[in-house]
C-alpha cells in the first residue's frame, strides 16, 4: 500500500535542438556526469519497449545489398508484381466499402506495361513469363469490365 502512495518519478527535459526557432544554430552544452548516467542507464522499471526503443540503428551501408541474376528469379520483383497486380484487380472488382475505379486500375495497369518495357532484356524467363501473364489477364479484365 505504501508504494502506491510514493511520489511518481520525476521527469526531466532537456532541449537537445540544434536550431532556434528562427533557424540559427544554438550551442549546446555539454551533459554532467548526471545527465549521462541518467540516459544510459535506463531503470529496472522501464518497460522493454522504451529500451528496445533507445537501441542502436545500424547504418545502412553495413547490410549488403541483395544480389540478383538473370537466372533466378528475385522473390522482390514477383511480390512487386503480385501486389500491383492484386491492387489493380481490386480497383477492377470494387469491395465492400470500396467502390470500382478502372482509372485508377488501368494506371496500375499502365505501370505494369512501364515496367516490362523497361526491364526488357533484363529478366529471368519466369519473372518475364509472370509479368507479362499478369498484363494480359488484366488488360482482358480491364476490357472485359469496361
């Protein structure tokens, strides 16, 4: 009962902008030994997602792009065309609380045609055969709908 009554912990604030409000660079102090030990230290009591929260990033560059051949299929590139594929049906058909929009399909379905021409020559033969699989079921959709 009596730890329902302490007091609750104190919060600190501490402006660490960079800039003023009128865009002027401002110098910041450097933090006390108390400030430090106040932010690296995060207490027992925190929950897990504030200190998952405060980890670390890391940098971009130190996680290697992805390889691709013209042999394999990318896994990226099918999913890419699946889903503008399955957003395009979806304007086609129309849902419950959404009604049919073909312009907005057939925009779908013109970005589908950009990108077989522009990675003509540059595709495996199963990522050629989906897309252009995928372009004419729904190009005849769209015709069919129209």
């Amino acid at each position: 009962m009596d730890e329902m009554k302490s007091e609750p912990p104190k919060i600190k604030v501490v402006d660490r902008r960079k800039f003023s409000a009128e865009g002027d660079p401002v110098e910041t102090p450097a933090p006390t030994a108390e400030e430090a030990t106040e932010v690296a230290a995060p207490e027992a009591s925190e929950p897990l997602e504030t200190a998952a929260a405060e980890a670390p990033i890391p940098d971009r560059e130190a996680v290697p792009p992805p390889t691709f051949t013209r042999d394999q299929p990318s896994q990226l590139f099918l999913e890419l065309v699946t889903m503008l594929a399955g957003q395009a049906e979806l304007l086609l058909v129309g849902a419950e609380d959404l009604p049919a929009q073909p312009a907005e399909a057939q925009r779908l379905i013109d970005y589908l045609g950009v990108l077989e021409e522009k990675t003509a020559g540059n595709l495996s033969e199963e990522e050629k055969k989906v897309l252009s699989s995928v372009l004419y079921q729904l190009r005849t959709f769209f015709l069919q709908r129209k």
